[in-house]
C-alpha cells in the first residue's frame, strides 16, 4: 500500500511539474513552439544560423540560446527530453540528396548529447527522404545506438496536414524513450484538413501583420503569373499557383528554378491563390501554423529561410502531448534501480 501511494505522489509530481526540453538544431524554433503549446517548458536552444538565433532570443529571451557549432557545445544540467532535427539538405529529395554530403551525419552529435544527458524520451525530426533506401542506414544505426543505452524507439512518416497545419508536409519522426516505448500522435480522420484560405485569407486586407512585405516582381513576370488558375505550375519558373481550398504544399527554404533552368537563391514560397505574386514571408508563417506574434528576424530573405526550414508548431504540439502521455504513463523504477546496483542495459 504504502508503495503504490509513493508510485501515485511521483506521478502526480511528475504531472505538476512542466517537462524540461534541451533543443538541439533549433533553427526558428517551430517545434519547441509547439512543445510549448503542449505543455513543455524548452530551457535551452542550440542552432549555429545567427539570423534564427535572434529569432529565438527576440520570441523567447527567456530561452537559453547557445549560438555556434553543435560539436563544441557540451550539454550542462538535467533534461526531461532532447528534442531536434539534424540538417536535412543531405537526406531531401527536394534537393540533389547527396547521401555524402557532411550534414548528413550530424545526428551523430545529436546521440552524443543524448549520450552525456540521459534523458527520459528523445524526439528527433526529419524529411521522410531520410528513409529512402539510400539514407536508411543512418536511421537504423541511430536507433541501434539509442537501444544500447537502453532506449526503445518508435518511428513513422507523420503528414503535418493532419495534425492541423494548412499544408502538406512529410517529415519522419523518431520518438525514444529510457526504458519504455513513447507512442505517436494519431490523427483524427475525420477531422476536416485545414485550406491554404481559411489560413491566409484575411491577410488580403492587412498590411500591418508583421514579416507580411509582398516581394515587386517583374512586370512580365507578374503577367504571367495572372494567367495561372489554381494548381498550375509556371514552367519557367518551375513553381505553382497554390488551391484556395487544399492545404498548401510544403514551405521550403530554397529556391525553385529560373527561366534557364538555374537555381534561384534565396526564399522562393508558392504563388498566391488569388494574387499574382509568391507568398510573404507571413503567409508562410501561416502555413506553417505559425502565430503572428511569432517574429522572425533579419533579412527577408533569412525570415523566409527560418520559416521554410521550421517545423509546424501545431505538428509540434501534437508531438509534445503524445511524449507526455506516454512519460507520465512510464515507470522508471526498473531504469533507476539498474543505475543503482551499477548493472548495465
């Protein structure tokens, strides 16, 4: 008796008490957002783009923000969960998916901070591209590294649309945790997806909403982009009218194509709906669920950057009451008692 009364004190103080999030590859800081929303209280950031860094610091100065290369930043302190998403320009199919490219092994770092923490659960994001036959062995050896420090890992290809973000966008998500397997958040079927218009729509009478600057195109361009209905693509600049009535598809950071078949640098979003121009740097905030009092730092060409790389911080949030189920639900007993008698697994 008196043993279950102390198993039910430590869950309700566990309950009482908001779990602590280290934040690896920040970035603008989308997912721990979202773990805001749910319930989670994110205590440090670590990202090496200084533009997102502002960001965080602007939104959250409450957030520790270590600024620089994740290979010199040593973890201080305890941690409910360590949470982020490594660099996926190596894995994305969006891109050339170059299965060589550095970034690629950058989870490397991640487990290594797991390693010297010992959280209680680890969430870590990326594109589904890191599942394809060429990427996969990066995963696996990830959750092999994780198994022997005694975590059990959960993985599945999560589309954010369904978790209420006006956009389609694939990422893999991988949940461990320290002697129990964390569930994934399970979409409502029948919940109606959430269109590129009742996300952005009224933005079409306000130009006071802050990172909301539409870019001047070219004048011929913007004639041909009148002539777009809903769901063309523009050939020569290889880039869509978005559907009013859809979920958008996926916000990305790089640039789509020129008239010659070149790379355009910078942040090139979908077309307007119903304008003849891209999105601003706001709508795609929207898109990306982002709130508006959400502030995105540096040039436009950066804010657009941070936005496309986030994480939705809806899909965040869902992610976060999943791992807090799943953490109250846990008993940790048989994890603390091996780390007493000194035995290993």
């Amino acid at each position: 008796m008196e043993k279950h009364q102390e198993i039910m004190a430590s869950k309700k103080l566990k309950s009482a008490k908001p779990l602590t999030v280290l934040s690896l590859f920040t970035g603008t800081g989308g997912l721990d957002l979202g773990l805001e929303m749910a319930g989670l209280e994110t205590m440090v950031c670590v990202d090496n783009d200084p533009e997102s860094c502002k960001t965080l610091r602007h939104n959250r100065p409450d957030w520790s923000v270590f600024q620089g290369d994740i290979r010199e930043f040593e973890p201080v302190g305890t941690f409910d969960l360590v949470v982020g998403g490594p660099p996926c320009q190596g894995f994305s199919t969006a891109g050339k998916g170059n299965p060589d490219d550095p970034r690629n092994f950058l989870w490397q770092e991640y487990f290594r901070v797991v390693e010297r923490v010992r959280p209680k659960a680890i969430l870590l994001e990326n594109v589904a591209g890191m599942m394809n036959k060429k990427n996969s062995h990066h995963i696996e050896e990830f959750i092999e590294k994780l198994a022997s420090l005694g975590y059990s890992a959960n993985y599945g290809v999560l589309d954010s649309s369904a978790f209420g973000v006006p956009q389609t966008r694939k990422r893999l998500i991988v949940v461990a945790g320290l002697g129990f397997t964390p569930e994934l958040p399970q979409a409502d079927p029948s919940a109606k997806k959430v269109s590129a218009k009742d996300a952005i729509h009224d933005l079409l009478k306000s130009s006071k909403a802050p990172n909301h600057e539409p870019n001047n195109h070219a004048p011929h361009v913007v004639e041909r982009w009148k002539l777009l209905k809903e769901g063309e693509v523009d050939p020569n600049y290889r880039r869509g009218r978005i559907y009013s009535d859809r979920p958008s598809p996926t916000i990305r950071a790089g640039g789509g194509h020129g008239p010659n078949g070149d790379h355009l640098a910078g942040f090139h979003p979908p077309i307007h709906y119903k304008l003849p121009r891209q999105l601003t740097v706001r709508e795609s905030a929207r898109i990306q669920s982002f709130p508006d009092d959400w502030i995105f730092c540096g040039s436009k060409t950066a804010q657009g950057r941070q936005v496309g790389n986030a994480v939705p911080p809806l899909l965040g949030k869902a992610l976060g009451e999943a791992l807090k189920r799943s953490i109250e639900q846990a008993d940790f007993e048989p994890v603390l008692q091996k780390r007493r008698t000194g035995t290993s697994g």
